[in-house]
C-alpha cells in the first residue's frame, strides 16, 4: 500500500500549494534530496519510505514512456491527447528536487 501513499502525495502536492512550498524549501535546504521529501510526506501524515517512493517514482517513469508513445502514436494519425498525469507528476517533481 506504500505506493498508493506516494500516488496520493502526488496528487496532493499537484494541488496543494501549502506542500508544494513545504518541499520546495526542505528540499533548498537539503540540496534537493528525496529524504526531505519523504520527511515532508510523513510530517503531513503520509506513509512511505524513500525506497516505496523510488519503486513509485520508477512506475511513474515507465507510464511516462507509455504515454509518450501513445502520443507519437496519435500524432501520426492526427489525434492529440491531453498530458498524462504520470509526466505532470514526473514534471513537478524534477522542477522542486531539481
């Protein structure tokens, strides 16, 4: 269920800019490490470690090459597609851990 936690942070720290600005600084202060992440996670009641975050993260990773091939797909026949949630997530993570 750890992964689930890490999902629901995600997903949290997408719309919450309380967390977002909680990370962004534990993050400054520590060069940036998963470690203040997941210190941030658990001081607002999620429940991970940085190992279930990196399995997590490594999915998210995966969805992302999917997505990206799903798009070019449907690029070549004409359609689009909306971001995936996977790269967004993906995306706000790089831009606070850097």
């Amino acid at each position: 269920m750890s992964e689930e936690a890490v999902n629901r942070f995600l997903e949290n720290l997408e719309h919450d800019a309380r967390l977002q600005a909680q990370l962004r600084k534990a993050a400054a202060d520590e060069n940036g490490a998963v470690g203040a992440l997941v210190r941030v996670a658990i001081s607002n009641g999620y429940d991970f470690t940085e190992t279930d975050f990196a399995t997590a993260l490594a999915t998210l990773r995966q969805n992302e090459v999917e997505a990206l091939n799903e798009d070019q797909a449907a690029a070549v026949v004409g359609g689009a597609s909306p971001p995936r949630a996977a790269v967004r997530k993906l995306g706000l993570i790089k831009e606070i851990l850097g």
